[in-house]
C-alpha cells in the first residue's frame, strides 16, 4: 500500500473508535434499521442533509431522535402541517413600540440538528423557507443575514407522495439532500423484539451523549482525507453523466429520464463514499462504496418521465442498469 495511504488509512482507524459508543446508544432504542443509522451517520460526517422516506409508524422520528439524543448538540423539532409559515422555520422581527426598534426571534432553524418532521405535509412556501439555511448555512431576517451554528444538519422525513395531505418537495430542495433513504418494514424476528422492547407504556428511551461538537468536526476532518484514485473520481464522474446521456454509454434510457443528476451530485456522491470507507475503517475509497451508496445519494437527482411511470420503470430501476452496464475500473 502507497505510505501516503497507509497514513490516512492509520489515521482512520484511531479515529472509527470514536462512533462505537454512539452506535451502542442508539441501539439502546432502535432495533434493525443498522443501515438507516450508517446513512444518518454518513450524513453526519459530510454535512450532508437527509431526507427519510416511509409509511407512518416505522420509526423514522425516532431514529433521528435518538441520533441527536447521543450529541451533545443543540436540537429542535418541527413539525410541518399544512398551516406553517416561513417564519415559524426560520423566525421573524418583533417591532417594539417602546423603543421603535425591531428585534429579532430566531426559530427552530438556529440548531446544529433540526428535524423537519412530515417536511411535505407543508406547502412549497414553507419549504422554500428551508432552501437558504440547507445551502448557505444562514438565515436572512430582515436586512441582516445570520450564520447558523456549526455543525448543521437538517434531517427530514417525508410520507410517501401517493399518500394524502401531502406536497411534492420543489425539485430545487430535494436536490439540497444529500441522501434520500427508504425505510421499509421490519423483519419478523425484529418485530418480536420491537414488541417486547417498546410494549410498556413508558418504555426506557434514555439515550447518553457521548459526541460533542468538537468530535464531528475532528471526525469530519479525517474523513476529509481519505483517499480516492483519480479512476475512482472518473467511474464517479462517467456513473453522472450516465444519467444525462446515458446513449454514449450504450444505455437506451434516454426515453426514461426526464433530467439526469446535476454536478451537485459528483461532489456528494464522492463525499458519501468516503463516510462509507470512514464507517468500515478504511482510508481508500472502493468501487463497491460508490456502488452501494450511490442510489441513496441518485435516486432523487434523477428525475423520470411520464413513459417510465407508465411502464413502472423507477429511478432505482435505471440507476440499477447504469451501474451493472458501466465497466468498474
């Protein structure tokens, strides 16, 4: 192994130890779902946004809960409905008549951890008000713009669009997620074992922090410097433009995808990759990191079109072709 490698790759492994405590507390609470807790870590680690899609009841509140439980970070909570208003997200000026001044009530949006629950349960305006703190990292009130706290990450869960009461995310929002997860139902084995864990009326949710600030970004840091062959970055790069022109690369999926994913994309696919050699101790990128993460990362960047959703052809369906048709270096 190159000596440059084998550095990061020391460095990493002194630095991996330091997610075991949190992987102990969550599974306190949660049982199964241990690659929706690696995603949620791997959005952690690259300050990438979340959004967690599933039906009611499968505990993805609850698992951003307990993640934030096990930070010692700042954490708010908001639940979207359809009467919210921009400025219950991301707060407003209050005039004092006393003194003629205006002064400002930061909302829930100032937290290094904000969980927008039911995100699409709320009107495009409301959502839009998430758009500047998501890509800026601050919040304009009036004439003056205010940083947010750093670490921020803002983790969202959405119902299924099919169901009711709910809004399509603008596509300019959804493509600020880093990752898009499904989350689906439990096994039957963990089931028994959610019933006997969560029957109690008032069940033992207690989750320690044991991460501060300073341990994201020192850990964030590291993942920093994990290596990626320039070959790697031109597989990234090829698997994006696949879905743009997917014709030059032998592919007849050009009658299925409306828009391919935008160059937002190579920068977050290339970042997710790392956390994921970062989670299983490695200072190298492989091949497979960018295969198993890249549908969490595409599957909301690739947009299809009206002939697909005829044919059930999803976004998944065709991120599957791309990655079984290119060659891996």
């Amino acid at each position: 192994m190159n000596p440059e490698v084998q550095q990061i790759a020391d460095r990493v492994q002194q630095l991996r130890p330091r997610l075991d405590p949190l992987y102990r507390e969550i599974e306190k609470v949660l049982i199964g779902q241990r690659l929706l807790v690696d995603r949620l870590l791997v959005g952690l680690l690259t300050a990438g946004h979340t959004l967690i899609e599933g039906v009611p009841g499968l505990a993805k509140t609850l698992a951003v809960r307990t993640l934030a439980a096990g930070l010692r970070l700042s954490f708010s909570r908001i639940q979207f409905t359809p009467d919210l208003l921009p400025a219950d997200v991301i707060g407003t000026q209050i005039y004092n008549p006393r003194t003629g001044e205006f002064s400002i009530k930061k909302g829930p949006i100032f937290a290094n951890v904000v969980l927008a629950d039911e995100i699409n349960r709320a009107p495009a305006k409301v959502q839009s008000a998430l758009l500047e703190a998501m890509q800026e990292k601050q919040v304009t009130l009036g004439d003056h713009s205010h940083p947010l706290q750093q670490p921020f990450l803002v983790l969202a869960t959405q119902n299924p669009i099919e169901q009711e009461g709910t809004y399509p995310l603008p596509e300019a929002q959804v493509d600020r997620f880093m990752l898009k997860l499904k989350v689906t139902y439990p096994s039957k084995d963990e089931e028994f074992d959610i019933l006997n864990r969560m029957a109690a009326v008032e069940p033992d949710l207690y989750v320690s922090p044991v991460l501060d600030a300073k341990d994201v970004l020192e850990l964030r840091a590291g993942l920093d410097q994990i290596y990626v062959a320039d070959k790697l970055k031109r597989y990234i790069v090829d698997v994006i433009h696949a879905t743009r022109r997917p014709a030059e690369y032998g592919l007849d999926l050009a009658p299925y995808i409306q828009y391919g994913a935008s160059p937002r994309a190579t920068i977050f696919l290339t970042r997710a990759a790392k956390a994921l050699a970062f989670l299983d101790g490695r200072g190298y990128v492989t091949p497979q990191d960018i295969k198993t993460i890249g549908y969490d990362v595409l599957r909301h960047r690739v947009s299809i079109t009206y002939e697909a959703e005829a044919e059930e052809i999803t976004s998944e369906k065709l991120l599957q072709r791309i990655f079984d048709s290119l060659k891996v270096p």
